[in-house]
C-alpha cells in the first residue's frame, strides 16, 4: 500500500538563525505529515534576504553525521569552511553538496560583497549501509538547458521534459550520491506550461520559490476517463502551490504537468530520489538511528569544542569507531581552521526519548 495517494501541502513555518539580527527561513521539511522525500529530510528556504538589515547567514562552526547538505543559492554568495580543509565561494547555480558521514564540522557565512541573500538549504539522510563513510565536500555548477518557455539547472538526477510547444529539455548530472536522488531549478515564463517524466518508484516533491503554479498528475495505468476489463482506471490529480510551499506528490506516478497560473514568472525547485526504507533519528545537526546515538554524538562534539566534559568522559561511540574506521584517540568532529568564531554548542537533549521518523513523519 503506498503511503500518499494525494497531493499533500507542507506549508512552511518561520524559523530564525542567529541572534536579533538574524535571518529567518522558512521550514517545510521535516514536517507532521512526513519527514522524507526519497532521502531528502530538511528543507530551508530563505530570502530574499537584505543583508544590512539582518546581517545575512552568519552560521559559525557546527557539527553534523549521518546527512549530507546541499546548498543552492538563487542570490547572493556564501562562504563555505569545514574541518577536512575546505573552503569554498559558493554562488548561484552552485551544486555545494558536504557529506557528514562518522562527523563532520562546517561554517557559513554571507560572502562580504553580497548585498540580497536567496536560496535553499537542503539535507539528505544517508542510507545506513554509508552513513559512516568518509567526508566529502564538492563544489558542481551545472550548465542551464534551456527551450523558449523554460529553463533549468540540473544539480542532481537526469531530467526529461517537453515544454507546451513541443520542445525538449533534459539533461543529467555527473554528481553521485549514496542514494539516487535528483534536484533541479526550474524556470518557466507566465502562462507557460511543462510536463515532466517521473520515475514511479520515486518519491518527488516541488518547492515554489516565486510565482504559482497548478500541478496535475495521474495515478493508475488505465485512461482518465475510466479503465476497460480489471484495468485500473487513471485518476487524475490536481494542486495549486504558492511560494515557499512544498507539494509532496502522490506516490507511484510517472509524470508531472507543471502549468504557471498568474501573471508571474515561474521557478522552483524538483526534488525527487528513491525512497530510503529506513526511519531515522534527526535532532539538531544529527541524524542517526536511535537515542543512544545522539547522545554519545552530542557529548563527543560538545568535548571536542571544549564545553561540558573532558574527551575520556565522552568517547567516540563504538559504532563510529566501528563503521567509520576511527580510533579512541581520534577527533570524531575533526579540526577547524584557527581565528574563526567559536563554535555553537549543541542544546540540550529533551526531557523524553528522541523518536525515529520515516516517510509517514511516524515510526515506519
């Protein structure tokens, strides 16, 4: 039985970073009705974004395991360090995809000459056969495919579309992740329309950046209009999503129409992978598989940066000395470059056991 038959609306909800001069973004994913999308888990969305208003991105050193980030920018330039040596520019069109594995650290921060701040922050869980691999941070910049009514950036997965005159846009991307995934910007002209080809064994969501859209689709194998002999008829299926909303679509469906309603252009982001099959703990900047991981991972990094406990009171747990190939003596959260801002501390755990979430947003 498939999870979601329907279109299934995550509204965003105000979240902000930082201080009283902070940015605020707007969540949609994790969320009450699920927590996966394939193996995407979290969901920002931010700007436009007035840096001398709010002071723009100012994330100093934090931690994260289990996951991988993806930054994608539409405005703007964010300055990008962690402790396996990186340190990177990354600007619109960037594909700036980190890979936690056992643990890593990273900061972010505006780019000093960026004036509008605008993009997406994103972050897939990694399947536990990999979960404790080894870090990994790349920078990709897709080139634009482009027809006369629509144009995308293909960061993840391949892309097949035809556009309301009859024109191709597909491309695919170099980039591999652990789990198959996809992502793209899209961009369409007012009144235009798309039909893309989905993969059916693949869960899809749209996040609208700026304009509307209707989006129809169709589950079934059979016409419309109703089916002949034990084929099941199609049903087709409709829903409207505005700005920063994010469409969960209807399992098991093999295409999207994308038709822009408004006087507005159109872009958006597609996000699609093969579903993970796994619940998964997420708290804070962790994604593991029970309490007991989130403990020790919180308490080991909180050592590391020098609050709470001493380093032999917070071991590295055993499963990362384990799976991830570290010794007892090793730095789970690695070394940071020296003269930059101190580290968030991680808050407290809460009063209750942490509870795992899958595609339902509830024990699987």
């Amino acid at each position: 039985m498939t999870t979601f038959e329907d279109f299934v609306l995550l509204e965003p909800r105000e979240v902000p970073l930082g201080g009283p001069r902070g940015m605020t973004v707007h969540r949609t994913l994790p969320a009450r009705r699920t927590s996966l999308i394939g193996a995407w888990c979290f969901v920002d969305h931010f700007g436009p974004d007035d840096v001398s208003a709010t002071d723009g991105m100012r994330v100093a050193r934090h931690p994260h395991t289990g996951l991988a980030t993806v930054s994608w920018l539409f405005d703007g330039a964010i300055t990008h360090r962690d402790s396996i040596g990186s340190h990177a520019l990354v600007r619109p069109g960037d594909v700036d995809l980190m890979v936690a594995g056992s643990g890593i650290t990273h900061s972010e921060f505006s780019a000093n000459d960026t004036t509008v701040l605008h993009g997406v922050q994103l972050w897939f869980a990694l399947p536990d056969r990999t979960r404790f691999r080894e870090q990994e941070f790349l920078v990709h910049t897709p080139t634009e495919v482009a027809t006369g009514t629509a144009r995308a950036r293909w960061g993840l997965g391949t892309l097949h579309g035809v556009d309301g005159d009859g024109d191709l846009l597909e491309d695919a991307s170099p980039v591999v992740t652990d789990t198959d995934l996809g992502m793209a910007q899209l961009e369409l002209r007012a009144g235009s329309t798309l039909r893309l080809d989905l993969d059916p064994g693949h869960e899809h969501g749209v996040l609208v950046d700026r304009g509307t859209a209707r989006l129809t689709t169709a589950r079934g194998t059979g016409p419309a209009t109703g089916g002949t002999g034990d084929e099941p008829s199609a049903r087709s299926l409709r829903a409207d999503v505005a700005p920063r909303e994010l469409m969960v679509l209807p399992d098991d469906v093999d295409h999207l129409e994308i038709e822009v309603t408004g006087d507005e252009d159109l872009r958006l982001m597609l996000l699609s992978g093969e579903p993970l099959g796994e619940d998964i703990i997420m708290w804070w900047n962790f994604v593991g598989r029970s309490h007991e991981e989130i403990e020790a991972f919180r308490a080991r990094y909180q050592a590391e940066i020098g609050v709470e406990l001493a380093l032999e009171d917070a071991p590295i747990a055993p499963i990362v000395r384990e799976r991830g190939g570290l010794a007892e003596d090793d730095e789970q959260f690695g070394p940071f470059a020296p003269h930059t801002p101190a580290a968030l501390p991680a808050p407290r755990l809460p009063g209750g056991r942490l509870r795992s979430r899958g595609r339902r947003g509830m024990p699987a």
